[in-house]
C-alpha cells in the first residue's frame, strides 16, 4: 500500500473506490444512502488545498493502474473550532491499522497549518470507526440522537 495525497486527477479512482462499497459502508461513511458519485461531487473531493481541505489515499497496484483503498479527509470550516475528519477503508483492508495511519498523516498536515485539533460525526451503529477512533485517542465524546460527535486535540508540544 502506497500513501499519498489526492491529487484532480483521482477523480475516476475516486468514484471506483465509492462504488467498490457495499451499501453499508456507504451509508456509515455519509450517513445516507447515496447511489452515484457524480463528476461534480468527485472533483469537489479531489482538489484540495493542503489547508482547509486536505485528503490523503491509499492505494495499492502500479502506478498507471492503482486502485485506491483507503481515503482520509479532513476539512475545515470558520464556524467550527476544529476541522472534520473522516476516512473510509475498502472492507478487504480493514483491520491493518491503515485508518490510524491516515489519521496521523492529515495530523501532521493539520499542525502544520495552525489546525490545533479535529472533530468527528460517527453513527451509533458505525462500531468499526467508533473503535477505530478510540484506538486513535479522543478527548471528548458527545452523543446525541444516534450519532456521536468526538472531538480530537492535537498535543502542543507534538513537533511536525
């Protein structure tokens, strides 16, 4: 498995890797139950700025041919303390500590840029990422008609 960040030109892998997951995936991944990845909304989530909106891919196969399996996000908005974090790991690869790994890639990212943390929105019933998540390290955890919103801060002495 190769990391690196997304780049415009994901766009096709992108939607392969939405359309890779089983319905259930999809809809803990967004919450609802979403059929296409329309080109608009794909190129939406391959260009980022490295700083309001930053993703990193996992991909496997040669390049020319890769095939993403992993993806994370994270992305930040004014009327929020902290940026959203979400990823999503193809369900043949999960369990191999990837998600953490990506996690701590947009941390380092994040830091680098001021971010001093990140939230995240988890259905209930999302156990994996509810455990993935706590492997991960949450400061606080709320939770409010089936969903949990948790919230990470970063350590003010971790260098980047």
């Amino acid at each position: 498995i190769r990391f690196r960040p997304i780049k415009p030109t994901d766009e096709r892998l992108l939607q392969d890797f939405f359309y890779s997951h089983n319905e259930d995936t999809i809809f803990m991944r967004y919450h609802a139950h979403i059929k296409t990845m329309h080109h608009t909304k794909a190129q939406d989530l391959v260009n980022v700025d490295y700083n309001q909106r930053m993703a990193f891919v996992g991909v496997v196969g040669e390049i020319g041919k890769e095939r993403i399996i992993a993806i994370a996000r994270y992305i930040a908005a004014p009327e929020y303390e902290f940026p959203e974090v979400a990823f999503v790991v193809h369900e043949d690869f999960r369990g191999l500590g990837i998600a953490g790994f990506l996690f701590q890639q947009l941390q380092r990212v994040a830091q680098a840029h001021g971010h001093r943390g990140f939230s995240a929105i988890v259905l209930a019933e999302n156990v994996a990422m509810l455990r993935a998540f706590e492997r991960i390290g949450f400061a606080e955890k709320k939770y409010d008609d089936g969903v949990f919103e948790l919230t990470f801060r970063f350590a003010q002495d971790q260098t980047v």
